[in-house]
C-alpha cells in the first residue's frame, strides 16, 4: 500500500504490574484529583479489591464516593445516574474500576458532567466530538478487572440508548484516561466463563483492528503482537486464573488490541453490538460466536494480511492468501472450542425473525465503515443466516 495521510496517536500512560493498585491515591494527586467518584458495578463494590482501594483513597485524605448503579451493556440511564452522584457529592475527577461497562460508563460521565447537549449528540460520526465543551470535561484514572474492551487506553465508549435498544459509540479525545492502573491481580478472581468473553473481545479487536483497510503500520504492528499474545496467554488464563503471568500478558494484549482499534473495527462488532443491544448478550462472548464467520465472510480482502499474521504466529498456512485465511479461521475456531464457546448465535438466543433488524442496525454501525467487504443489509442478513446455521462458507 502506497503511504498516505492519516493521524496518528498513542498518548495513554498506563502503569502496568502486578500491585500498582496500591499507586491509586498516587494517581489522584498526580492528576489533581481531590474528591474522586468510584464508578463500578454492583459484583465489585462489594469485594474486597474495591473495599481496600476506598481505604486507601480515604487514609490519604481524599473525599471519595463509590456509584455502582453500572449494568452490562451500559445505558444511558446507568450515565445519567453516575452524573447525578457526582454532582451531588461535589467530585472534582472520576476512578472507573471493573470491566468494560464499569469503564465505560465511568468516562462518560466524566465527559458528560461538562456537557449541556444530550449524550447522543457526540456519537462517534464525523465531527461530532466538535460540539463538545472541554472546560467541565473531568479527569478520569481508569482500573480495569478484566482483560477485554481495553476501554482504559481508549477515547470513546459504548452506550446503549435504553429506548431504542441501540448501541451507541460516544467520542472524544478527551475522554481518555489520564492514567490507567493496569494491575494483573485485580483479574484474579474473573470466572473462566468471563476470561474466555473478555480475551476473545481483545482478540476480535486487534485483528479487525488489522484488518481494517486504513493506513497504519503502527496499530498493524502492535495488533500483530496483540494476537500474538491471545495466543499464547488466554487458555492458560483460562484453565489457571492465579496464574499471573497469563493474567498479565492477558491485560496487555487487552491494551495493545484497545490502543490498535483507533484504525478502525467491522463486521464483528457492527453485528455484535446489535445482537448485544437486543439481546443483552456479553459483548466478548457475542465476538467469539461471529468471528469465524466474519473471517470466511472477508476473506476476498484480506487473505495477504493473514498471510503475514499467519506466519507470524507460526501458523501452517500454505502458500496462498485462500489458505493463510482459512488458518486463520480454523485457529481461532479451536480457541473458541478449547474456551467452551457456543457456536452459532442461535445458542446465544438470536431469532431468525430478527434478522432484518439486525442486519439495519449493523450496517448503520460506527464500525461498518471500516470492515474490508463493503457491507449491505443483504449480505449482512445472509451472514446471520450462516451464523445461525453454523455454516461457514468456503474460502476460494
């Protein structure tokens, strides 16, 4: 490809290790937060993790407030609440702590308590991050418990509008974390139903990431790496949660994958996140499902890029595109039996009357634009059709 214009950016500090959470009050004072709101979910406040960091924060003499009105697949409800917390309890900056919607919902808020216009009109299409105030946008520290969405090194969110039951990306560059505390033992106690969704989202991210079609050999390399790592680090994590070295490899892959995906996703997500929308489904798990067949369903496109992933991961792939493709698919096809993941969206309880709704939605999706094979309402429901069949179509 032919070098062309494009933006790049990599500016998240992340402080990595195995008990860096012991850093947060540090956090706070390096980022001039004095009165922080706790944004999690009702599974984390209760435990331990978040009981000791609310310690710590209050031995340092900080005003700290825990919210834990965050439900999976956030709405803007879940937003609107988190604003009235924080405003009530005259916070100065936001800790989101927990999984992605925990992140999520955190940052919007952070963003949102700055804002006069409703959260939908910074939805992530063209320009719209323009119309945002930034004076009243607060700082957020992010503290991530699992190894998925990489939502601590990224710049947007996503919001499910409650009403319409449509998942929405909201973005700004301001949104990014001032600081994200990735510490492997907070993930300790992740379910392994939980390790497998949330790796396989990190794994749907940095190869969308590298398969989308815009010009970027740094997000390339580093989603390559991310890959890598999936590879290698998500059974054992899986099959042992105290390993920490599986735990920590995992929760790097997850940022490297996030930080990647600023190129652009498809036809995973822009399928995932209606499905998720309507169903409630894990986000992770919904990735899982569809990524084989959305592997097959690119393939016309992207079979040089598997090429050089495929070697790089080591993988015997034959000596054509066609073939490095399907290596691809079929790895990631023994991943999804090695971790326990259903096969086709019928096991997740989509219904074939859906179909078309699913279909609109999807090619509607922030992340459509980007998948390599131009997407329609036609081939998008045929696809759902093959999901729901468990037919993968040949690669040739």
């Amino acid at each position: 490809m032919t070098p062309q214009k494009s933006n790049w950016s990599y500016p998240t500090k992340v402080w990595f290790g195995a008990g860096r959470i012991a850093e947060l009050s540090q956090a706070c004072r390096d980022t001039g937060i004095a009165r922080p709101l706790l944004v999690t979910d009702p599974g984390l406040s209760s435990l331990p993790m978040v009981s000791s960091a609310v310690a710590q924060l209050r031995e340092a003499g900080l005003g700290v407030n825990v919210f834990d009105k965050v439900q999976g697949n956030p709405t803007s409800t879940n937003v609107d609440d988190g604003i009235a917390a924080y405003r009530s309890g005259n916070h100065d900056g936001v800790i989101a702590f927990g999984g992605g919607s925990a992140l999520d919902v955190g940052k919007t808020v952070a963003f949102m308590v700055g804002q006069t216009r409703p959260v939908w009109d910074f939805e992530d299409v063209g320009d719209n991050w323009r119309r945002a105030l930034t004076d009243g946008i607060a700082p957020v520290i992010a503290v991530p418990t699992t190894s998925g969405t990489g939502s601590e090194v990224g710049r947007a969110t996503v919001i499910t509008n409650g009403e319409t039951h449509v998942k929405k990306i909201i973005f700004h560059p301001e949104m990014m974390p001032r600081i994200a505390i990735a510490d492997p033992e907070l993930t300790i106690g992740l379910p392994p139903s939980l390790t497998a969704g949330t790796g396989m989202d990190a794994l749907s991210h940095a190869i969308e990431a590298y398969c989308a079609p815009s010009y970027h050999p740094m997000a390339d390399a580093i989603a390559m790496e991310s890959v890598r790592l999936v590879r290698d680090w998500l059974v054992p994590a899986f099959r042992d949660g105290t390993n920490i070295d599986a735990r920590g490899q995992m929760m790097a892959a997850a940022a490297m994958a996030a930080t990647a995906f600023q190129k652009g996703l498809g036809a995973i997500h822009s399928v995932s996140h209606p499905i998720g929308a309507i169903y409630g489904t894990h986000h992770g798990l919904t990735n899982a499902v569809v990524m084989p067949y959305v592997l097959a369903f690119n393939a016309p496109a992207i079979g040089e890029k598997m090429q050089r992933l495929a070697s790089y991961l080591g993988l015997r792939s034959g000596s054509t595109p066609n073939a490095a493709v399907g290596a691809i698919r079929d790895w990631s096809l023994a991943l999804r039996a090695d971790l326990g993941i259903p096969p086709t969206i019928a096991d997740l309880g989509v219904e074939p009357k859906r179909f078309d709704e699913i279909a609109a939605l999807a090619v509607e999706d922030p992340t459509a634009g980007t998948n390599p094979v131009p997407l329609t309402k036609d081939n998008v429901r045929a696809l759902l059709e093959d999901m729901h069949r468990g037919v993968i179509r040949e690669i040739g």
